[in-house]
C-alpha cells in the first residue's frame, strides 16, 4: 500500500482511469487503478485548515489523542469548533452524493471532549525566544495567535476590556450552543503554556499604545467586529428594543433582559437566530420577520430547523 507523506499516513486513493462504460465485454485488465494524493475537499474547506483526512483516519483507528494532537497543530478549540462551526467540510464532502457527509463536526466535537475528559495538554517542543508578543483581544482570533506563537517560543500578553476570555464565543453565542465549561476548557490551556492575561484592560485607556510598543517586540491587533447593521430608522433607543449582541451578551453575563411575552426579531442571519432561541428559553412567544425568502436566509439551514422545533415563527 503507498501512502500519502503526511504527518498521517492516509492511505492513498485508487481512482480509476476511465468510465465503466466504455467497456461493456471485454477485459478490464488495460485498466489499471491509479493512485492519487490529492487534498480532500473538506480539508480545502476548513476555514481552520484542519487535516480533516488524517484526523478521520486516527479516529477511525481509535487513536484519540493522536487526533486530538493533529487538530491543536492547527486549531486550540476543537471541542468549541466541533459545536459552533458551521461544517463547510460537509457541505462539500463527497460522500453526501452517495448517501450523506460524513459528521465531520461530531467526530471533531467528540475528539475535543475526549481531550477535555481525559486532561491532555499542550506541550511546548520550542525553547524560549527573547521576544514578547502583546495581543489585543481575547477572542478566537487573538488566542489562535497566542497559541500559536507560544509554541514557537515568544512571550505572549493578551489584553482585553471585557473580564473573561473568549470575545464572541463568550459573549456572541449562547451557552446552550457552547456551554461555558466547555469554552473555560479550553481557554485553560492556553494558561497553563504561560499565556498571560490580562482582562478589564482597555487599550488606549487603561494602558497607552506608547506604553505596549515600548514593553513589546510586536503588537498583534485582534479585536473583531463588533459593529451591528443598523436599520436605519427612527425610534430604535426605545425601551424595548435590543441589538442582538447587546442581548445576547446580558444573556451570558446571566441577567435576564426584559423581553415582554411577545418578541420579534428582525433579520434573517444567525445572530438573528440566536436570538429567537434565547428568548424562547425566556419564555417570549417569537417571530422572526425577515424581509427574503426563507431560502435567501444567511443562517445556516440546521440553525433554522432547530428554531422552529423550539417554536420560532417565521
Ligand atoms: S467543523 Fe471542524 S473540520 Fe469542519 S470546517 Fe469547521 S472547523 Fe473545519
């Protein structure tokens, strides 16, 4: 058998050469397999450039740890990543033209809480470099940098104003899609390889950014998009009315925003959807008014399957 030269040695894959048609009688010895190394397409697809195949394959072989090790090569959060991403990897999988993807994200989520469980930590090969790295902002984006350059060897610093870690997986997605321990799991690890952080610390107010480029060798600026779409219209500062972050941050600092018995929500996204399955755990009677089709929604279809089993109108 040959394989591909990965840090996984995925066998190789047989295709064959020519159509089965073409050669209704005859022998078939002409046709010899052919062996490709080409990238799957769900690795292609991976916004996180996970070894999906090689991972799959460790899986498959019961090695957990060893897929859990190929996952944290390139992504600190698999057992976030397995419950939020959306799985492009499926969309595009080549087995959903024969029966269905593979469940890519639940083997992923399931090699995360096996890390989780059973305690595995990063290890750290690279020895120290004479270099500190600041990073503003703890959300997935800084602490991937973090990782990251911690295990090439810098000195790493996170700044951010709000007191926990995490950015919008804290405070953008609700816990009963990402439960808090799961997000705090994770995060820890990033601690105990000497991640610094420093949380309730406003850059520009509470430090300088004079004050961050005389202490550091390099400054990395992660601090997302916070911005909201405004609807543009007259009487949005009345009680009442909420901005999805706003509410689904009150939500995960555990208060409960006054929402009334009736809500709508408009917009047709999955920051729209979060919304209506928060407030129905409120227990507000929800509609979502969208001004497209259903089909034109930008949330994820799962997402909107699951909404209206909890009883969100459309
Ligand atoms: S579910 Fe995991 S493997 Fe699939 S695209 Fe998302 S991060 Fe990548």
């Amino acid at each position: 058998m040959k394989y591909i030269e990965r840090q996984v040695n995925v066998p190789l894959c047989a295709v064959s050469t020519t159509s089965g048609l073409v050669n209704k009688t005859g022998t078939w010895k002409f046709a010899q397999p052919l062996f490709i190394d080409r990238v799957s397409p769900c690795n292609q697809q991976c916004p996180a450039g996970e070894d999906i195949t090689g991972y799959m394959y460790l899986a498959g072989q019961g090695k957990f740890e060893e897929a859990w090790r190929l996952i944290m090569e390139e992504n600190p959060f698999p057992a976030i990543m397995g419950r939020v991403c959306f799985h492009t990897c499926e969309e595009i999988c080549n087995r959903k033209d024969h029966d269905e993807a593979v469940s890519i994200h639940t083997v992923e989520r399931f090699i995360g809480d096996y890390a989780l469980s059973h305690g595995l930590k990063i290890i750290v090969t690279q020895t120290e470099k004479d270099k500190k790295v600041a990073i503003v902002g703890a959300g997935p984006g800084g602490m991937s940098a973090a990782f990251h350059l911690r295990r090439m060897g810098y000195t790493v610093t996170i700044f951010d104003s709000n007191q926990s870690p995490g950015g919008m997986m804290r405070y953008g997605i609700p816990s009963y899609r990402l439960p808090n321990e799961v997000l705090d799991g994770e995060i820890s690890r990033l601690y105990d390889i000497g991640i610094e952080f420093k949380m309730g610390v406003k850059v520009g107010k509470d430090i300088t950014w004079d004050s961050l480029e005389s202490q550091f060798d390099a400054i990395f600026i992660a601090i997302g998009a916070y911005e909201e779409t405004s609807l543009g219209i007259e009487g949005l500062n009345k009680d009442g009315i909420f901005n999805a972050l706003e509410f689904l941050h009150e939500i995960d600092l555990g208060k409960s925003p006054k929402i009334g018995k009736r809500i709508s929500v408009i917009g047709g996204g999955n920051s729209a959807i979060d919304c209506a399955r928060a407030s129905r755990r409120l227990g507000a009677e929800v509609i979502i008014i969208y001004r497209r089709s259903e089909a034109e929604m930008p949330a994820h279809g799962e997402e909107i399957e699951m909404a209206k089993e909890e009883g969100v109108q459309f």
